[in-house]
C-alpha cells in the first residue's frame, strides 16, 4: 500500500533553516501530485507548497522566496526547504500525495518548531 514517511523537522531559531524529506513508496511515484500542508494548533490548515509529476510548482504566499519544494523521482522523495524560518511556521508539517484521480494519501507529519 500507499506509505509516506516524513523527516528533518525539529526545533530551530528564528531565521534559521531546515530541509523537510517525504519517502514514498508503494506508487508509481513520478505520476503524483506531492504537497506539503501544515496545521498548527487553533490555526486553519493550509496547503504550503505543491509540485506536480510535471514539475511545475505553486506555494502559498506566506513562504514564497523563503520555502522551495523540489522532488527526486527516481529516490521517490519529496523534500521541502525552508529558509528564515519564522515562528508562524511553526506546526506540524504533513507531506501528501495526489493521484490526481481522487486519491490522497498522507504521511503522519513531523513538528517544526521556530522559537528562541
């Protein structure tokens, strides 16, 4: 079955950084639609950062300039750089997948904490 399994979040001064990585496996990765979305506590969630099987990308606002999502397909892996990191960023980070069929499948999130 579909698994997703993220890593690198943790605890981080503001304007520090950290790199987020989803390993997938169990789908022929280099077809989906892979996302990172955040929730943080008593906020809405939200859609961070997309990156379709054809590359092309789209971030929500707030972290534009700050925030690259790239993949690997051939390592199925999707990773989430974040730069100047702010304590707004601070949540739990999920990665997904989007078989652009209606099919979603997500990973059980990693904490990212900007605080001093």
């Amino acid at each position: 079955q579909v698994q997703l399994v993220e890593s690198g979040g943790g605890l981080v001064q503001p304007g520090g950084s950290l790199r987020l990585s989803c390993a997938a496996s169990g789908m022929i990765f280099s077809s989906y639609t892979m996302g990172w979305y955040r929730q943080a506590p008593g906020k809405q969630g939200e859609v961070v950062a997309i990156i379709t099987s054809g590359g092309i990308i789209n971030s929500v606002n707030s972290v534009k300039g700050r925030f690259t999502i790239s993949r690997d397909n051939a390592k199925k892996k999707v990773y989430l750089q974040m730069n100047n990191l702010k304590p707004e960023d601070t949540a739990v980070y999920y990665c997904y997948a989007d078989s652009n069929y209606g099919n979603y499948y997500w990973g059980p999130g990693t904490q990212v904490t900007a605080s001093s």
